[in-house]
C-alpha cells in the first residue's frame, strides 16, 4: 500500500529543531512527510532548500496544467512542490500559517488540516489582522484540532465549524516517562520562554518568599525571551543570584537531567495584555511524565492537563499568595511531593500519551482522505 503523501508547513524557523510538538509531528505521522518551514508563508523545503529557487521547468508543468502563474516567487514555488511532490493533505502548524496557505490549498484542491496552538487563536492583533482570512480558511480547512476544550470554544467563537474540530493535546516524549525525580532535591524547576503568558516575574516573586522560610531551597528556570534580561535583573534587585538559575534556552534533549533533580514544577501562567494565551503547555505535560507535582494557574489547557490537589496545585492568575503556599507546602512535605508525581505520572500515562495524540492526528487524516 502506497504511503500517503503528507506535507507539514509550518512557521518554525529550522526543520531540525522545531518546537517540540511541531518535531514529533515530522518525526512519528503516517506517510511521506514533507516539511516546509521558515515563515507563516514558508519560505524553504527540507528537501530543495529556497522554495522560490526552483528550475524553470515547474513553470511548464504549471502551463500545461493551464495552472495560473504567480507572480510571488514564494506562492510559485510552494504550489511547484505541492504539485511535483503529489501532495495529498496539508497540515498547517498554527492558524497563522494556515491562514497564508489555504488559498494555495483551495485553488489545488488539496485538502487542508490547521493545527492551533495557542496565541494564534488568543492574541488580539492577530485575530483582528485575520479578522478576513480565518472565516475563509475555517470554510476551507478540512478539519482542525485544538490542544484544549478551551481552545475549541475560542475557535468557536473565533467563526469555526464545531463538527471540523477535534480536540487533541499534546503528548510528551516518552523519555520522559523513564525518569525517577528526586523529591528530596531542593531544586524547583520552571521551564518555558521568559515572556508575559508565561510570567516568569510571578514564579521569581513567589519563590522569593519561600526562600525567606526555606534558605536551603534553589529555583532553576530554563528558556529564552524578551523578558530574560528583565528576569535576570529582578533577581540581582532581590539579591537572589545564588538561589535562583536563569540558564536561559537549552537544547529540548538537555531537558532530562533538569527534571530529575528537581523536586516540583512550578509556572505561573496568565492571559497576557495582548491577549495570548497557553495552548496546553508541553513543558507541564513532560513535568508530569517525569513526576513531578505542578504548581500552576487555572489557565486554559492548564486547568485540563493537571488535577488540583491531586497531581499538583493551581491557583488563579495573579494569586502569587496562594502560590507561595502551595510551594512552601511541597516544600516541607517531600512524601507528599512524591504521592502527587507518581499520580501526575498515571495521569499522564492513562490520558496524554505520545502515541495518542499521534493516533489522532492520523485517524483525521484518514478520516478526511477517505471522504475526498
């Protein structure tokens, strides 16, 4: 049986270290996978390089396809591919990016799968620049999948048809799932970009209180964004620079040992003034996996992803009181600590497993192939 021809295009800046979810997608989907990356508009193939680059004879093929010519290099050279490739389904990483694709979809009748993942079904500015767009693709689009049940109901209300739309969040790696954490570490542990949904300002002023009833206790954050700098220098303000470990961006592979000696994860996620929001965090997912107990936020595909008291603690946003004492409580009940990883672990292996939310995206695949 012939492989069905898959072609992912997606923004992410490099087609071998995408983000995490964006990898496993590439690495583990049924089929041929193709990979086109670099913008919302992509702008490189893994396989050919510079998609605007191709040999003259792709203007041929298009010709006597009586296919129109466009004068966009990049709109060109992506229809080229899609074509000399014989692609048989599209899955658009983000709404973004399926927004600036669904056209060259429509007009080669390939059928189009969009995959949100988080601020581009949140942000403001980006749902008043595809205030015109996301209407056309949500007709277009074949089917689309949210990471929460909170995220459906934004895509819902954003103008998407409920009966295209499968909810389906993300699954760690199964590394993960290997590792014993050390609940008698005294290491917390956050990881995630430094920037305003992630509020990495709240988890520094958070821990910065139980330090006071805690000497011992050290904070380790790990990620890169545009508030690292400003998180750095709050730390040097409360003169913590020995307690708290801003390392900034690692390699996704480098994320093992981190988890292992700690002994709970904590991010203090919010609705940021824009608008953005989580999608389900893949950091808490893999936090989980390793057994860690979480202290978050209730804060979309948070509040689905973690059991309140028991696989961790969530708070409201802002509530960095509350936050403060779930952390001093973990802190001071290390069995505890582990009672909550080991359930936060059942939890993950019962529910958002790898190869399930891999699965799914290939039952909608076929799904949506079969009814072509």
């Amino acid at each position: 049986m012939n492989k069905k021809k898959i072609c992912i295009i997606t923004e992410s800046k490099s087609s071998q270290t995408p983000e995490s979810f964006v990898k496993a997608h590439k690495d583990l989907l049924e089929g041929e996978i193709h990979f086109l990356y670099g913008s919302t508009l992509p702008l490189y193939s893994e396989k050919y390089g510079d998609i605007a680059l191709y040999p003259s004879f792709f203007d041929k093929l298009l010709q006597k396809l009586k296919i129109k010519k466009y004068s966009n290099p990049i709109v060109r050279g992506i229809k080229h591919y899609l074509i000399s490739e014989n692609i048989e389904l599209v899955l658009a990483e983000y709404g973004t990016t399926g927004a600036q694709v669904f056209s060259i979809c429509e007009h080669l009748e390939i059928p189009l799968i969009v995959h949100f993942h988080g601020y581009d079904a949140s942000r403001y500015d980006l749902i008043e620049w595809h205030k015109d767009l996301y209407p056309k693709m949500f007709e277009y689009a074949s089917g689309l999948i949210a990471v929460s049940e909170d995220m459906k109901k934004d895509l819902i209300n954003l103008g998407a048809n409920e009966d295209k739309i499968v909810v389906n969040p993300y699954g760690p790696n199964n590394s993960f799932l290997k590792l014993n954490p050390d609940y008698f570490s005294n290491n917390f542990l956050a990881v995630g970009r430094f920037i305003d949904k992630k509020a990495p300002y709240n988890t520094i002023m958070a821990f910065n209180e139980v330090q006071k009833t805690f000497p011992q206790l050290k904070l380790v954050m790990l990620g890169g964004g545009y508030l690292l700098n400003s998180s750095k220098n709050l730390v040097k303000l409360l003169k913590l620079e020995d307690k708290i470990k801003i390392l900034g961006k690692i390699e996704h592979s480098e994320l093992l040992k981190y988890f292992e000696n700690a002994f709970c994860f904590v991010q203090h996620s919010v609705i940021a003034d824009d608008g953005d929001s989580e999608g389900t965090p893949v950091a808490i997912l893999e936090a989980q996996a390793s057994g860690l107990p979480i202290i978050s936020t209730y804060h979309k595909g948070i509040k689905e992803a973690v059991i309140h008291k028991e696989t961790g603690y969530l708070v409201n946003e802002y509530d960095v009181s509350n936050m403060i004492n779930y952390m001093k409580k973990l802190a001071a009940d290390r069995e505890l600590c582990q009672n909550m990883g080991k359930r936060a672990k059942e939890h993950i292996e019962q529910n958002y497993l790898m190869v399930k939310h891999i699965d799914t995206i290939n039952e909608f695949i076929k799904k949506i192939l079969s009814n072509e």
